[in-house]
C-alpha cells in the first residue's frame, strides 16, 4: 500500500508507467506512429470512471448489517420490535418473526433477497397474509408452494381480515418461509 491508496491505485499507476515506457521505446526503435499521449488520456479515464463506480475504495468490499438490512454479510435477527422492512443483498439471512404477537396484526413488512438468501420463521398462531414475487429468483411459501417468476399469494386465515400482511421480494435471490 502507498500512503492511503489501495492497492488497485497502486497497481494501475505503476501499470499506465511501464505501458507509457513500453510504447514510447517501440515508438523510438521501430519508428512506429503509435499515439502514445492519447492511449495514457483513454487510461486515466478508465481508472476515473472505474473509480467512481467502485466508490472510491479500490476492490475492496464492505459488509454492513443493522439488523434490518445486511450488504455481503450474514444476519440472524429476532426482532423484540418487528420492522416494516428487511433486505438481504448478496447475502444470507435468518428473519424469526415466530414472536409476533396480535399488537402485529395490520402490519405490513417488506421483505427483500437481492442475489441472496432469506429464511423468515412465522408464528403458527397468527394470521398471515403473504404476496410472494419472483424475478430469476424463487419464493417458498410454508405449505411447500414454490414460485420462479412472477406472483404468489398464501394466506392462513381465509376468514379474517386481521393479519399480517408481507410481501415477499426475490430478484435473483430466494426466499423460504417456515411456519
């Protein structure tokens, strides 16, 4: 490392170095019209623009998990308060909402897994409404139904109108519910 760089800095400046050498010698002994000065400009704008996407920290990633969301880690979470949103991004994920009392019922939770994987627990004695959409992912619902693609709708209580209300996202993720 080099004072606060990362090591893809590093790397790249010593790169566009050697590669501005090598072209201005093969320029020199072979006589070649080689635009050296705009191959360095297209490079430098390279490294900016794939500096800026990586988000100024070179190839390293970084976890992060509150509780409610988890980025490239794992999260094992049972809520004493149940949150309105929960997302798992390139990650996995355990959400045990068996606590979920009737002071929950009218709740709507949002669950997301994004190129991850998501287990969410329910409560057997609650009613529960869920809405499952799959894109390139799947949603597995408790009594074993499973979707790919598109909407999915499962419900324990067919009579009442009081329940918790979940919606269930998968993008090139899945989710599985266990009651």
């Amino acid at each position: 490392m080099i004072r606060g760089h990362s090591l893809f800095n590093a790397i790249f400046w010593g790169l566009v170095l050697v590669a501005a050498g090598v072209l201005m010698i093969i320029n020199f002994i072979f006589k070649l019209n080689i635009p050296v000065f705009k191959i360095l400009v297209g490079l430098v704008l390279i490294y900016i623009g794939v500096y800026i996407i990586l988000g100024f920290k070179g190839w390293r990633m970084e976890s992060y998990n509150d509780g409610k969301t988890a980025v490239f880690s794992e999260m094992n979470v049972k809520p004493d308060k149940v949150e309105n949103e929960y997302n798992i991004i390139f990650s996995k994920g355990e959400i045990d909402l068996s606590g979920m009392t009737n002071e929950d019922i009218g709740k709507h939770i949002e669950i997301s897994a994004i190129f991850g994987s998501a287990v969410i627990r329910l409560p057997k004695d609650l009613a529960i409404k869920v809405r499952g959409s799959a894109v390139f992912g799947s949603v597995t619902l408790p009594n074993k139904q499973s979707l790919g693609f598109g909407d999915i709708n499962y419900n324990t209580s067919t009579t009442s109108d009081n329940a918790v209300y979940i919606e269930a996202n998968a993008v090139f993720g899945n989710i599985v519910f266990v009651q």
